[in-house]
C-alpha cells in the first residue's frame, strides 16, 4: 500500500470568532428587548437571527479549537476534522429553519390589521446591528475563503448585516410614512434571503459528509491520469472523497502490467500521487497493487 499527506492549511483565527460572539450577544439581547418594546417583528426577527449567530458562533468557535488542538489517536484516527463541517451543516440547517418560522409568522401578521410600530428605536437598534455585524464580518472575512465552517459563520453575519440594512430602511418608511405594513414585508424578505445563502452550505456539507467526491474531481479524468503511467494496466474499485475542506482522498486498486518490485511501486506511485497533487488537489493517496489478481475492475465497484 502507498499513501500520500500534504498538509499546508492556513491558520484561522479563533480570537477573531471569540469577539465575534460577544459582539452579537450584546446585539441580540438589545434587538430583542427593541423589538418587543417597539412591536417591530423584523426587528425581533433580525433579533432571533443574531441569536442563531451567537449560537452558530459558539459551534464554529469549539468546532475551530476541536480541529487545531486534538491530534489523531489509535481510536480515533481522523483526529477531529470533520468538526468544522459538523458545524457547518447545523449553522446552515438551523438558519434554515429560523428562516421558514419566521416566514410562517410574517404571513400570519400580514391576515391581520398591521400594529402601529415605535419607529424610532427601530431605526437606532438597526444602525447599531449593522455596525456591529458589519465590523464582525471584516474580522472573519479572510478565514471565510479558506473553511467552509468559517465561511457559513462569515455569511451568517453577512446576512444579518444586510438584513440590519433592510431593518433601518423599514424603519425610516415608518417614521416618515406611516407604512406599517413594511415591516411584515421586509420579514418575509429576509426569511427568503436566508434560506436562499444558507442551501448551497447545507447542500456541500451534506456532500461532504455523505463522502461523496468533490464536484471538481471527474473520476474519469483521474483514471486517464492513472493510466499515462505506462507500467498500469488497470485502476479499478476507486473510492474518492473529502475529509474536510481541504484534504481530498483516493483509494484504488492499480493492477501493473509486469510482476514488478516493491520498490519499482513505491517509485510509480510517488509520481502518481504528484500528479493527482497538481493536476485534481487530491491530497491523499492509498493504492492497492496487484499482478493477475482474479477480482473484479470496475472502476466504481457495487457492493
């Protein structure tokens, strides 16, 4: 068997989530008491999804530390680095969720006569989300384009920064216009918005999980790959996945054409890692030899 490690993953700040969450628990208890004192349900509504932040914050940030900090062990041997995209689908399914209430509880106000709504202290508590939330997404903005855990944490406060914009326009067209109304409209707006931001994360953690290969990878084209090294007749009972964002694994069967050394494998395969490396970002490699052996090659094998 021959195997291939290539570990060079950029370093995420957990300092940076740490802030991140007291920040929006302060503005999730001032949105809240806001939005009931104001009667604003896009307020309580933006309220709750700072909530789902702090809470998704929270995961993100154990997650964050389970992955740096516990190594491999013999019982467990992938250490915890599926931590992150754990924490990645609950972010995106519990966002989700909030989203759909939320909308269910927009179109049950929009049946009855809209409550007059202290504009005001909606307009104030928006500007303070969105300058909390908009300072929140700079500090994770770099580690959003590398993890697929920061970046569902990184769209939640996205997210809730726009809605906080969209909460603060509602509020002027109260003030200034008597449109109560709009502030049902902008639930339902928002509740659609999450979802819409939160499905292509919930969607490529559940690939990940399910060990499906990744949507870049062609199994086919790795197969041609196999294939230009001369002394490979076959590749066959392929298995590709991800473990986390970074690290993509294969495992295979390579049947050679000659009854070649141990040595003379280690040398063929040392270059078919590089090239699967360069050519697809595959990052580890783990390769059964075999000679005239009786067994099926099929490239993807039905158990």
């Amino acid at each position: 068997m021959s195997h291939n490690h290539s570990h060079n993953h950029p370093t995420l700040s957990g300092k940076n989530l740490l802030l991140s969450i007291i920040l929006n628990t302060v503005i999730t208890v001032a949105q809240l008491i806001g939005g009931i004192i104001s009667g604003s349900l896009a307020l309580i509504s933006d309220a709750v999804h700072n909530f789902s932040d702090v809470i998704s914050l929270i995961i993100s940030y154990i997650a964050n530390l389970l992955t740096r900090k516990k190594k491999q062990t013999k019982q467990y041997t992938f250490g915890y680095k599926r931590a992150e995209i754990i924490a990645a689908f609950i972010n995106a399914a519990s966002l989700i969720f909030i989203a759909v209430y939320l909308g269910f509880e927009a179109i049950q106000r929009l049946l009855e006569v809209q409550p007059e709504i202290k504009s005001d202290l909606v307009i104030w508590l928006a500007i303070l989300g969105i300058a909390v939330n908009g300072f929140s997404v700079l500090l994770l903005k770099n580690d959003a384009k590398n993890n697929l855990n920061m970046k569902a944490a990184y769209l939640h406060l996205l997210t809730d920064m726009l809605t906080s914009f969209a909460v603060l326009f509602g509020g002027l067209l109260m003030k200034f216009y008597q449109i109560y109304w709009i502030d049902t409209l902008l639930t339902l707006i928002i509740s659609t918005y999450l979802i819409y931001m939160s499905w292509s994360i919930l969607i490529a953690s559940i690939k990940i999980l399910m060990l499906f290969a990744p949507k870049h990878i062609i199994i086919d084209e790795v197969a041609v790959e196999v294939l230009t090294f001369k002394s490979v007749k076959n590749i066959h009972h392929v298995h590709i996945w991800q473990l986390n964002d970074h690290d993509c694994h294969i495992e295979a069967h390579l049947e050679f054409k000659d009854d070649i050394k141990l040595s003379e494998f280690d040398n063929i395969c040392e270059q078919i890692e590089e090239s699967l490396l360069e050519k697809f970002h595959i990052t580890h490699c783990n390769f059964q030899p075999e000679f005239k052996r009786n067994d099926e090659k099929d490239l993807i094998k039905q158990d």
